[in-house]
C-alpha cells in the first residue's frame, strides 16, 4: 500500500481509519474521500482529500489517477436501519457504488477493502458460534447488500485478479463520529448516556446478544487483513471477525461497576429488535486467527473503561453537538 484513497473518510469507521492510515503510511499518501453530504472541515484541511460520490462511476478515475491510488478503503454504506428506511438508496451506495469501486479498481489495479457486516447473516443461518462458510439470507435491505457485495468482490477477485479483501464486523463502539443509524449503535449511545444522565433507554430487549467490536481493533482489522500474505488467504470477502458477543443487561452490569447509580430501562423498537433477533449472537471467527492472525485487544471489561474514561473526558470539557446523539442518516 503505497497510496490509498479511503471513500467514505467523515463516517464512523473512516473519520478515525484515515487518521490511523496517515500515520502508518505517511499523511500525504492517504486520501480522504468525502461525500457532498458530510464535509468535513478537519478532514479537506488536514490533508489530500476529495469530494467523492461513487454512485456517480466518472468521480473515481481521475481521483485514482491524480494520486496514483493503488488501495481503495470503500466504506461508504448506509446502515441497517437507515437502509430500511431508505431501501433503495441503501442499494445504489452498497451495489452500484461497490461497481463503480470494483470496476475502477479492474482498470487501475487497485487493491479493495469493503466492510461487510454481521448483517450478511439472517435467520435461517446458525445464530451461535455462526460459522464462516453458512447459510447467508438476510432479511434487511443493508444486509442483502452486504452478502451481493461479498459475492461481486469475490467475483472480481477470480475473475479479473482484483485484490478484494474483506471482514464481517459487528457492532462497532467508538468515540469520536456516532454511527449513523445502525441497529448496534445502543451499544455506543450507552456510554453518552451513562455519562451525562446516568440513565439509558434501550431499543433492544436485555438479553438479545450482539457481536461488538472496539474501534482501535477494527481499524487494525482492516489494516492487518489488508497487509495479509496473500498465499494464506483460503477466503477473501469477507472474514468473521468478533471481538466480544454481549446483551444490553451485560452492558449495563460492566458500566455499573464504575457508574453504580447507573439505570438501564427498555422501550423495544420493533425494527431494531427484528434485526437484531435475525443476525448472530456469537460468530466463529478462527478463519480469520488461522489466515492472517487476526487477535483483538479489548474484550466488555477493557473497552468499557477506556470508552467510559474517554466518555467522561468529554463530558468535562462539553459535548461538541455532533455527539450528543446519534447522527440522523
Ligand atoms: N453496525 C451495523 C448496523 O447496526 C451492523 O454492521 O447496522
């Protein structure tokens, strides 16, 4: 990886990804790819950057060539619940951008990372210990993109060569962008609200388990599968990846032990709770131990002391008003 361009740099996972990628691959190398709708002040002046919208297939070339990318980050996606509220557009971004990104990447040989999700699972496939070769019927909009978006890379990998590479990941906590409408995303309202009222209204019931995954194992997730020796790769798009599997009653109880004043109350949202109900509680993830070494740091204890610390840090000195809340998509 010697330049990279990383689409959707303003999200959850690409605000703190970019950052990362700078650093380890030196700044001016990484490409911030934003879309219209998201800019990003930090973002266009700390660096290149790029305003991006890879449903539109004339953006990416010239991007491509004036920087002479060889490795595209393709995180631009809408999340499960947005994508139902928003079913077709959730196809345009996953599917006819994923192309887009594909097809640039056959012609300029590019190297691929787009994120698939435990939302390529669905009812019908083993909820625990999902394996990594299992049934995949999703029933979300999100979801059937994600598994498409597999099969396509996968596609482009064996048939034109294209260097696809991709993990399945769960829930993911972070604190620096909210995530945009996602049915994980109580697992990181928690901690705001434990902060700042002590109290939190749960969309999911209390004991619906989740996969979840600390943002700093995410990105090295990324970055380590992308790094991989190609010759251990027996997959390509997508691993399993897990880090914790968790319920919201085991959440409150790890917060609790440093916020004991700290009440968790449920008020179910029909669709977070069907969606939650229909992907896995606990993935297998040893294909991604044995092909590229994959071994995530944080387990519940350890990410919720560093995000509570960071939490209250914040709190101390104001929320800035993106994070109060979650982001509405
Ligand atoms: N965090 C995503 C969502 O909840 C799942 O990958 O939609």
């Amino acid at each position: 990886m010697k330049n990279i361009l990383v689409i959707g740099s303003a999200g959850q996972i690409g605000s703190e990804l970019t950052p990362e990628l700078r650093k380890r691959y030196g700044h001016s190398n990484v490409v911030a790819g934003i879309h219209k709708t998201r800019p990003s002040r930090e973002l266009l002046e700390s660096g290149p950057a790029e305003i991006i919208d890879i449903t539109d297939g004339e953006q990416l070339p010239p991007v491509i060539r004036k920087y002479k990318i060889d490795t595209i980050y393709n995180l631009a996606a809408l999340l499960s619940v947005v994508g139902e509220a928003r079913p077709l557009e959730a196809w345009q971004v996953g599917m006819n951008g994923l192309l887009n990104v594909l097809e640039v990447s056959r012609e300029y040989r590019c190297a691929v990372f787009t994120p698939s999700s435990i939302g390529a699972f669905g009812l019908s496939t083993p909820l625990d210990n999902t394996p990594q070769d299992t049934i995949q019927r999703p029933q979300t909009m999100y979801g059937v993109t994600k598994v498409a978006g597999e099969l396509l890379s996968d596609y482009y990998f064996k048939r034109f060569g294209v260097d696809t590479r991709s993990v399945r990941y769960p829930g993911i906590i972070s604190n620096v962008t909210p995530p945009g409408g996602g049915t994980t995303d109580y697992a990181v309202e928690i901690f705001y609200a434990a902060v700042k009222e002590k109290k939190f209204t749960c969309p999911i019931g209390p004991n619906t388990f989740l996969d979840m995954m600390y943002m700093p194992d995410a990105l090295e997730a990324a970055i380590q599968l992308m790094e991989a020796d190609p010759s251990r790769l027996k997959h390509r798009n997508s691993f399993n990846v897990t880090a914790m599997s968790f319920c919201p009653e085991m959440i409150a109880e790890e917060i609790r032990g440093q916020i004991p004043d700290f009440k968790i109350s449920y008020e179910i949202d029909p669709i977070k709770q069907s969606i939650a109900d229909s992907w896995p509680n606990k993935m297998d993830d040893s294909c991604a131990r044995e092909e590229w070494d994959w071994n995530p740091k944080y387990d519940l204890p350890g990410m919720t002391k560093d995000m509570l610390g960071i939490t209250e840090k914040k709190a101390e000195s104001g929320f800035p008003s993106s994070e109060i809340g979650p982001r509405a998509s």
